[in-house]
C-alpha cells in the first residue's frame, strides 16, 4: 500500500471526503463529536479499483475457449453486438446491472470500464452506485473506416458524466483501429482531458497481421466481410505501434500486454503508460507467463483488471490477486495490494481522489473480518469476500 498499515486505527470523514486517518484514539480526542462505529476485528482497505472491465459483458459465461482460438472468441463478441437495437438494449442493460453488483460485492468500488455501447451504458451509470470511468470503446479499419468519426463522437460524448462517470476513450486495438484513428483518438484526449485505453499485444498474431495482413485476425475479417487492401502495415509489433502513434508518451491504460520482449520492454519503460493485467483472462487464453514483474521492477505502473465475463468466471478482483499471489508467492502480499488498489487508480487517471485512505481523498473503503496477525496475507490465502463495503461514506446495500 501507499501508507503503512496503522492497527487500531481510525478513519474520520464526513459529505463523502476522508478528513483524518490515525489512531482510534488519538482522533477520538480530536474528533469528539464523531459519530462512531466500532468495526471490530476488521481490516480496512481503500475501495478496490477494477482498472479493466467490460461491464456490459457481465451476462456471459466464459465456458471454454472456443477451437479457433482468442480470433473466434472475438468473432463471437462481433455476433452478440450484432443484435438488433431493442434486443441488444435490453441485454446490455441487464448485463450492466450485473456487473454494478458483482463490482460491489465484491469489494470494487472503482472501475475503468470499456463500452462498445456507451449511449446504452452511460445513462445507466451516471448516477451511481459504482464510481465508472467510461471508455467509449470504437472500432473502424477497412470498409468501416468511414465510421470513425461518427463513433469517435459518440466516445467523447460527456452527455452523461457526472460525479460518478467520467469520459474516457478506447480505440479497441491495433487489428481494429489504424494509425489516424489512434492519432485521432490520442488528440481528442487530450483536448478534452480524457483518458485513453486501447487492448495492446493480447495475442501474439496481432504483430503478424500489423506486418502482413495475414492470420487468424485477416481471417475474423473475412468473416466479418469488411476487409479492404488500403489498411497500412506496421512493422515492429503492436508496442512499436502503440509508440509511433504517440500513445507511449501519455499516461494511456494498455489493457493486457501480453507479448513484450527485452526491447519492447525498455520502449515501455521509457514511456509513460501504464499496463493492466489481467490474470485468470490471461490464463483462460493459455499465454505464456506474463512480464508483470519485470515492468514493476523497470518503473511501468502495473495495475490488475478482471476484463470480462466472456473470459473470466466473474468480477472478483481479489481472485485475480491471489492468481498473482498462487503465481509469485514469494512477491510481497503489500505490492499485491497496491495493483488493486494505488496502482489501479493511476491507470485510470483517478489516483487523486481514490486508491488510498488519506485526507482529501474519496471514502470508499472495503472491510474483510480477519483474524491471523498477517490480514495482508491471510485475504489472498482464504476465499474470503468482503464484509462491507463503503462508497462516498455510505454503506453500499447489495441488491438481487
């Protein structure tokens, strides 16, 4: 974590905002007219900050992957988006309700939350429960380019945010997006001051088609029947790519990383994104170990996500934590901590007010009864959930 953790400690706040964190004690003088709850033998975390979800994926079930691999696992994704507008509507909707309530039960009070359907998502979100920045998520190459500039006007439209939602924007990959739509995207950022996401080296094919236009992703466009010869090639790797378009100089979210090499590695260690791993995705797929530590030790900020339901059996982040902690015992449970929590909160641009319990900062918190002197440890060795969660203050209510 951020700060040392203080036993029997006490944390004051008050309209939503932490004033104070110490000793019980000594903010029991200072504060005497606090009204006060006694937790118990509890351990106080900040909320948990999912810094990579597709909330609106949250009615899948993962199963197994599919034979054509991760190219016909996104083929299916393709297909569900393909319903008709009331249909997908209504399954959206409902798939997002599920997402809120498994973030919150299980601890998370923050997500970067990515959206192919943001006119959908966002007016559902913009009043709470769950704190959301909100990536319009566009995909337009080949016969589609001529849609980039209608759905990048739908990703940066802040209709709907609010104290809750912020705006954020995702051109969806290298295999999705050319060269000006990511340059586009990077300027729009940063005109508006959103933040920017993009899924970079999550398959190792990516860097084949980049270069050639062939594999498995040339393959999910001849399905999709939208393929043209005047995509641009791009020789040297997804990361490359991401550097020549200028998304390695800004504090953008590359969500998964899965393919970097010893000088990709320095490229990112140069840069200033940020990447966010997502453990049980990553072993649903079968890709070989990922470089987390590696980055961490070269100073490139590493944050865990849960990505989706269509890939994960749930949203329970701290599972995806014990992964980390069943893959490196030996890696300390505090840092563990950090990629859910301060880490998290830097990927999606929000360590300012959330990540840490410190003055000045959001009251999200999330409690789990422990009972060995090591409550770090003891969490990510047991299957225990939390129990209560807190945002802005107030004790989140679970609802069916």
């Amino acid at each position: 974590m951020d700060a040392p953790p203080i036993r029997d400690a006490a944390v004051v706040f008050h309209s939503g905002t932490i004033l104070a964190v110490g000793s019980a004690q000594h903010l029991r003088q200072k504060y005497p007219h606090a009204i006060r709850e006694d937790l118990g033998n509890v351990v106080l975390l900040p909320g948990l900050v999912n810094a990579h979800v597709h909330l609106e994926l949250s009615d899948c079930r993962c199963g197994k992957p599919p034979a054509g691999g991760f190219a016909a696992w996104l083929l299916q994704l393709v297909q569900r988006n393909s319903q008709p507008g009331s249909q997908i509507e209504s399954t959206v909707t409902q798939a997002v309700r599920i997402g809120v309530e498994q973030c919150l039960r299980f601890g998370i009070t923050s997500v970067g939350d990515i959206t192919r359907q943001a006119s959908i998502t966002r007016p559902l979100l913009r009043d709470g429960r769950l704190r959301v920045t909100s990536y319009g998520e566009i995909q337009a190459m080949a016969q589609r380019r001529n849609l980039f500039t209608e759905r990048l006007a739908v990703a940066a439209d802040a209709t709907f945010a609010s104290d809750w939602l912020r705006i954020g924007i995702s051109p969806h990959a290298p295999y999705t997006v050319e060269p000006f739509g990511f340059a586009a995207c990077r300027t729009a950022g940063m005109e508006n001051h959103f933040p920017l996401a993009t899924h970079l080296a999550e398959a190792v094919e990516e860097a084949e088609f980049l270069s050639h236009h062939t594999g498995p992703f040339r393959e999910l466009w001849k399905a999709i029947g939208q393929w043209d010869e005047r995509v641009p090639t791009f020789t040297g790797g997804p990361i490359r790519f991401a550097q020549s378009v200028g998304w390695l100089e800004l504090p953008a979210l590359l969500a998964h990383v899965n393919y970097c090499d010893d000088e990709e590695m320095s490229i990112l260690a140069a840069g200033r994104a940020g990447v966010v791993y997502c453990p049980r995705t990553h072993r649903y797929f079968g890709h070989p170990p990922h470089r987390w530590r590696d980055m961490l030790a070269r100073g490139v900020n590493v944050a865990l996500g849960t990505d989706s339901c269509a890939s994960s059996p749930d949203l329970n982040l701290v599972d995806d934590a014990r992964l980390i902690h069943e893959i490196a015992p030996d890696f300390p449970v505090e840092s563990i901590w950090e990629m859910v929590t301060i880490r998290g909160a830097k990927a999606i641009d929000g360590e300012q007010s959330i990540g840490s319990i410190a003055p000045g900062k959001c009251a999200d918190f999330v409690g789990f009864g422990v009972e060995s002197e090591t409550p770090l440890r003891e969490i990510l060795e047991s299957g225990k959930t939390p129990l209560r969660t807190w945002i802005a203050g107030q004790a989140v209510e679970h609802q069916p």
